[in-house]
C-alpha cells in the first residue's frame, strides 16, 4: 500500500473515531438530559401529590368542627348577634345549643360523651388547657372523639384565672390573648395543624367584666366570635344540685326562648350535670327543639 493511501485510511480512521466520540457525546448529554428531565418530573408529581394529601387534610376540616359534623353546625356570629339584643326568637324555628365549659375532664367527658351518642345529639364543647393537661393522653383522646362524632371545639382559656385576665375586673387584653393562643395551640397539637376555632367563652362570661370593648374590636378584626350563654344548669351557682334540680333550672331557664344557648360543665366534680343529661335532652326534644353547634 502506497504512503498516499495509508495516511487516507489513517485520516479516515481519526474522522471515524472523532465521529465516534461527538456521537457518544451527543449521546451522554441526551441521557443526562433525559435523567434530569425524568427526576425534575418526579419532583413535581411528588409536590403535587404533597398538595394533594395536604388539600385531602384540609378539607377534614371547617372551623371548630370536623367535615362530618357540618350538617350540625350553625354560625355563631348569628348567635352572638341574638345574643347581644337578648332577642331569642328564630322565626319560628327551635333550636338548642348544648354548651360544656371547663373540659376536657377525664371523669365526667365520657359520660357526657356516651349520652350524646346514645341520644344522637351534639354539642360545643369550651375547652380549658389547663384541664387538658391535667388530663393527659387520656384528654387527648378524647378531644379527638369529641371532634370525630361531630361536635364543635371551642376556646375557653388556658388557666381560666380571673385576676390574670381581668385584674380588678377590668380586661388586660395581652394577658387575653396570651392565654387562650395557649389553649389554641393545645388543641392543634391534638387535632392537626388545619384545625381551627373562632369560637371562644371568656371565663366568667363575657358580660362580666368591664373594658370588654377592646376585646370585641379585637375579636372583628380577627375573625373570632365570643359566645355566653342565654339558659344554664346552674351546676356552677349556689349550692350544690342533683340531676333532677339541675335539669329542672336548665329546663326553667330555656322556657319561652326559639334560640337557646344552654350552659353546663363537664369538668370533674360535674357527675350530677351527666346524669341530668337525659332528661335535659328529651325536654329539648320533645318540644320541637333541633339541636345544633356553634362555629
């Protein structure tokens, strides 16, 4: 083979290979981009999956009151509007408020609890942190049964303390806020992240104390709703009662009134209020009263 034709093969050989080398190349980018188009992918697939999961979440949710419980819920700004002009009348139309304050207690909850279901009714349930706390996991749980059968959560303050947030019984509203975002935290931890209530009870009663303005301006611009109380129990006044005089004051009071927003507690000490329960119900009952939730 002449010197000519070896340095063409030798020159064909060097442009096969370069050739070669451009391809693969070619060929390493198109699988690097490939791979990073396919990870970038299942990124995003993973993101929205995320969103997803967390939008499934959330719709367990309304304010105060799980999905399920909807159908039972009522708005209490309409409430406290009622409330505030001691109108009680509804159109015509009855329905009952069962309120629990001081809870939740790990004695007289699931009694109260146990009722409910077996009546098939719901309540609002005011919860206290301090209370939970004392109650441990055993609270815990049944805050979440509270939520899960479909009755309303609420704030009624961490420590329930008058001289905290009323000194001289005037409203210190830092200490106010301070003290039920404590409480409102407890709650989260119990019942997830999205869970929310507007709905609060001041300790003692709104009406109670004096600078409550500020409170209420405070309350409009957040959302939040303060909610008292147009009937009761009485487990809480005067001497100590039994279930029937209990049901007998929870069944004076309520007389007369379309919109009755009933006051009663499930923290310890309050067996009697549980074993008035049933009677308090089938009044309610068995004169025409729906029974309802506050969010």
């Amino acid at each position: 083979m002449s010197y000519k034709n070896r340095k063409v093969n030798k020159s064909k050989v060097i442009l096969v290979a370069v050739i070669g080398l451009i391809i693969v190349g070619v060929a390493n980018k198109t699988w690097a981009y490939v791979d990073e188009q396919r990870h970038i992918k299942a990124e995003q697939q993973r993101i929205e999956e995320e969103k997803r999961k967390a939008e499934e979440e959330k719709k367990k949710y309304m304010v105060g009151v799980s999905h399920e419980g909807k159908k039972y819920s009522y708005d209490a700004k309409l409430v406290y509007d009622k409330l505030s002009k001691y109108d009680y009348s509804n159109d015509g139309k009855k329905i009952v408020f069962l309120t629990f304050d001081d809870g939740t207690s790990t004695t007289v909850t699931p009694q109260i609890l146990k009722t409910l279901k077996d009546e098939d009714v719901k309540a609002t349930f005011f919860l206290t942190g301090e209370n939970i706390e004392r109650g441990g996991e055993k609270a815990k749980e049944l805050i979440k049964q509270e939520f899960n059968e479909g009755h309303a959560i609420a704030n009624h303050s961490y420590s329930h303390d008058y001289k905290l947030l009323y000194p001289n019984r005037n409203l210190d509203l830092e200490a106010f806020k301070a003290d039920f975002a404590k409480t409102d935290k407890i709650i989260k931890d119990v019942l997830g992240k999205y869970f929310s209530t507007r709905v609060l009870r001041c300790p003692g009663g709104h009406m109670s104390w004096r600078g409550m303005d500020e409170l209420d301006t405070y309350l409009e611009e957040n959302n939040k709703v303060s909610i008292d109380w147009n009937a009761l129990n009485a487990d809480a006044e005067g001497k100590r009662k039994n279930a029937q005089e209990l049901a007998d004051y929870a069944i004076k009071t309520a007389q007369g009134k379309e919109m009755v927003v009933l006051l009663m507690h499930d923290t310890y000490g309050k067996e009697e209020t549980a074993k008035a329960l049933p009677t308090i119900i089938k009044y309610f009952k068995d004169n025409g009263y729906e029974f309802k939730t506050l969010v």
